[in-house]
C-alpha cells in the first residue's frame, strides 16, 4: 500500500505539470475554432486541419514517441556517457527533418484531394489554403516536441507548462486579431499563422532550457548514422528504439479520428462541424498527461533494474485515469447541450453535436485507458504489440464495421463512432491483459543491456574517431617532415 500511494502522489504530482501543457496547447487550437465560428469557415479549417494530422504530423509525433524508450531507460540505467541522451535527440531531429520536407510537397495539394472525393468546391478551396498555412506550425511544435520529452525523461516535468503559460495566451490574443480584428486581410488563416507564431516562440524558449542541462553536448556527425535501430520495424521486444510502431500505436487514434472528419465531410458541413465539436478532448490531455509521466515512470525504473516498482506505477496510473476518464464522460453528457452552443450558434449543429457527445464520451474513456497502456508499452520498449493490436482493432474490425454501419444500416455519423467505439473498447482490453502478462524483470534485464550495447556502440565511434583524427595528423606530420628533408638537400 506504501508503493500505491506513493506512485499515486508521484503520478498526481508529475503529471500535472504535463497535463497542464497540454490542454494549453490544445487550447491554443480550441480557442481558433471558436473564432473561425462560421459554418464554412469551420468546416474547411476542421478538413484542413484533419489533412496536416494525417499526412504530416501524426506520422512525426509517432517517431519521436520513440525517444519515451531511449531517453528514459538511457538516463536510469546508469550509464557513464551523457552524450548518448543528447545523440537520441540530435538523430531523431535528423530524421524529423528529412520526414518532413515530402509531406510538406502532399499537403501542397490537398485542394486536388479534397476535390477528387467530391467536396463542395469552396470548402475543398478553403481546406487547402488551410492545410498550406497549418504547415508553418510543424516545425516549432516538433522541436519543441523532442525537447521536452528529453527534458520530461531526467524529471523535468515544469518547463512545458512555464512555457506555454506564456505562449498560449499569445496564442489565444492573435487568433483573435487575426481572424476577428483583420477580418478583411487576414481572416480565415489568421488561426494556422497564430498557432504557429505560439508554437515557434514555445520552442526557442524550452530549446534554451534543454541545451543549458549538463546532459546536453554539442551536435556531432554521429547524429547523421545510426538510424537503422530508430527506424526499424520489428517484433523483437529487445529492441524498442524503433519508431515506426512507435507511429502505428500512439497515433492509430489520431488517424482514425482525422479519417472520421474527412469521410464524415460527406454529410454536409452541418456533420463535420458536429464533429469537430464532439472531437475537441481538451480535458483528455489531462490523460495524455499522465501517459507521458507514465512512461517516463516505468522506463526510469526499468532502467535502474526496479522492475516491481515499474509494475505498480503501471497498475496505479489506470487506476487513476479510469476514475478521471469517468468523471469527465459524465460532465460531457450533463452538459452536451452547453458545450455546442459555445462553438456555433447554428441550432443545427448544436442538436447534432449533442446527440453524438453521448457517444464521444464513451469513446474518451477507452481512448483514456489506451492512452494509459500505450505510455505503459512505450516505458516497455514494447511499441510493436500495441502496434499490432491496433492493426487487428481498428483496420481488420473497426473500419468494416463502419462501413457496415453507415452504409447498411443507415446510421450515418452515429454509425461511424459506434464502430470506432466498439474498436477502441476492444483495444482497452487487449492492451490492458498484455501489461497484465508481462514479465518485468526479464523487461529489465533487457533494457540495461540495450543501453550498455548502445553505450559501447558509441564509444566505438569516438575512439575510432580519435584514431582516425591522430592518423590524419601523424600523415601530415610525416608529408611536412619529408618536405622539410627534401628541400634541404636541394643543391
């Protein structure tokens, strides 16, 4: 009992900082919508915005989760060299970036797309000017990203939240100037450029703070090798820096979601705007929170050879985010009505969204317990299992079931998220009796041998780097040496 309440104010405690982060940088893009207010202009901005998530940044957020692995077990584990916290992040902002530049030239044609699914000429218009714009935040809002999950695995858990106590009211202040004040000339985009302009300041700001910490070393050419173990796709639980499962179980929901608001795009912009309402989970990132804390949690322990306490952090985290995941459903539900009403004031819009919240709250308990169990995963090392279950879940089950509902049984947009909650519950499930069967000391034992190998690696470069560096100078030596004799036996 003294482990689960300890865990449990370690949890409360740490998490909130993060929780705090991240509501107000939803809040950023909450309090956009909110501005955007006309029918059209929320339906093409919800589209847009949907098209950047998929296409680009779910994708990025999915391979830098896999730094919730390295830099957590990395920092407990005992190692000797802090250059190898810092060469996680310098490759991982690499591969971000070279990621990054073919989805900017796909999100360049989202128009083309939008028209080529039959959407109604001025929203397909208005979506792709959007989505254009929207990719001026990525860069800012990835940085800062990787920062703080390096800063978040050695315990700092307060800088995202000073951060973007500052930001997001800036944030909030240009939406509204942008969109409301400059109607005329800025308008519509005005809510891509504030929360750009908002999350490229909260990045120069915590890249300051992470580059100060004695972890923190300068940038090497090792940054550009090294990839393969980052990126590979695999099933071997020994070997958690990949990324790609890392993309496939943190961001599924994400997928799924953005998919939901560009097929439900088909019933009319009165459907995506309901959607949109029903969507926003700003008190969810409460869960995220915790998720995030979570995994740094049980790689912190798994690192240092703590597997029982890695166990009971595990099982004291859902038993915290399932009473939140509750709660929160039950005020969705007393006050669906209310919560439309403040993003539209079409009444049509506002009845639709209450029907379907209902529903979302439901949705939001299981996606808050997938949450829970994905941190738990990724402190594992384990990315690829939640990977496959949600391969299984939601595109074997969940996606013909939809189609199944909306089409045949003529449910339309309830259909849809009937499907999708029937996938995540079973998800839930599946994920929380995998954690239930873990073997956690053996999980331990194979994390420190990962970082000692990785550590070994590492100074294998650096000496042969040395070696390398004093036979370049030995050479040089030798070529002045023989220069010198031969210009003095010159008659």
């Amino acid at each position: 009992m003294r482990d689960i309440r300890r865990e449990s104010c370690w949890l409360l405690r740490n998490s909130s900082p993060i929780s705090f982060t991240l509501v107000l940088r939803i809040s950023t893009s909450i309090i956009a919508s909110i501005c955007l207010g006309h029918l059209v202009h929320l339906a093409a901005g919800s589209l847009g915005d949907a098209f950047v998530m998929l296409v680009c940044t779910s994708w990025l957020v999915g391979m830098a989760s896999a730094l919730d692995t390295l830099c957590s077990q990395t920092f407990t584990a005992g190692s000797q060299n802090s250059k190898l916290l810092s060469l996680h992040v310098q490759r991982s902002l690499v591969i971000l970036a070279v990621c990054f530049l073919p989805m900017v030239a796909v999100c360049w044609k989202a128009e083309s797309f939008f028209l080529l699914m039959g959407r109604d000429t001025e929203v397909a218009r208005l979506a792709g000017k959007y989505a254009c714009w929207k990719l001026l935040h990525i860069p800012g809002f990835m940085v800062a990203d990787v920062f703080l999950r390096f800063l978040q695995s050695q315990g700092d858990m307060q800088t995202g939240a000073r951060v973007l106590c500052l930001t997001s009211p800036i944030g909030a202040v240009l939406s509204y100037i942008l969109i409301i004040v400059f109607r005329d000339s800025v308008g519509f985009i005005g809510a891509a450029i504030a929360i750009a302009l908002a999350h490229t300041l909260g990045a120069v700001f915590i890249v300051r703070k992470a580059v100060s910490l004695p972890t923190w070393h300068p940038w090497t050419s090792a940054a550009l090798s090294g990839w393969t173990p980052f990126l590979k796709l695999g099933r071997c639980p020994h070997r958690p820096e990949r990324s790609i499962p890392g993309i496939f179980m943190s961001c599924n929901e994400i997928w799924v979601i953005e998919l939901l608001t560009i097929v439900v795009s088909s019933f009319g912009p009165v459907a995506v705007a309901a959607q949109t309402i029903t969507l926003h989970d700003l008190p969810g990132s409460v869960t995220a929170g915790i998720a995030v804390a979570t995994s740094n949690r049980v790689g912190n322990y798994l690192g240092a050879g703590r597997a029982m306490l890695a166990r009971v952090s595990s099982w004291t985290a859902l038993a915290i985010t399932v009473s939140l995941a509750c709660f929160y459903a039950v005020c969705i539900v007393l006050f669906r009505n209310r919560i439309g009403a403040i993003y539209s004031n079409d009444q049509k819009v506002v009845d639709l969204a209450g029907e379907l919240l209902p529903i979302g709250a439901l949705f939001h308990i299981f996606v808050a317990v997938a949450l829970i169990c994905d941190g738990i995963l990724r402190g594992q090392g384990r990315q690829s299992y939640g990977a496959g279950i949600r391969v299984v879940t939601f595109y074997v089950i969940g996606i013909p079931l939809a189609a199944l509902l909306t089409l045949y049984g003529k449910l339309q947009l309830a259909g849809l998220w009937l499907a999708f909650l029937g996938a995540m519950l079973l998800t839930a499930i599946l994920e929380i009796t995998l954690i239930a069967k873990t073997d956690w000391p053996q999980l331990s034992i194979a994390s420190q041998r990962r970082v000692r190998r990785d550590e070994a690696k590492l100074d294998q470069g650096i000496l042969a780097q040395s070696n390398a560096s004093s036979a370049s100078t030995l050479a040089a030596d030798l070529d002045a040496n023989l220069l010198g004799a031969a210009t003095i036996s010159e008659p």
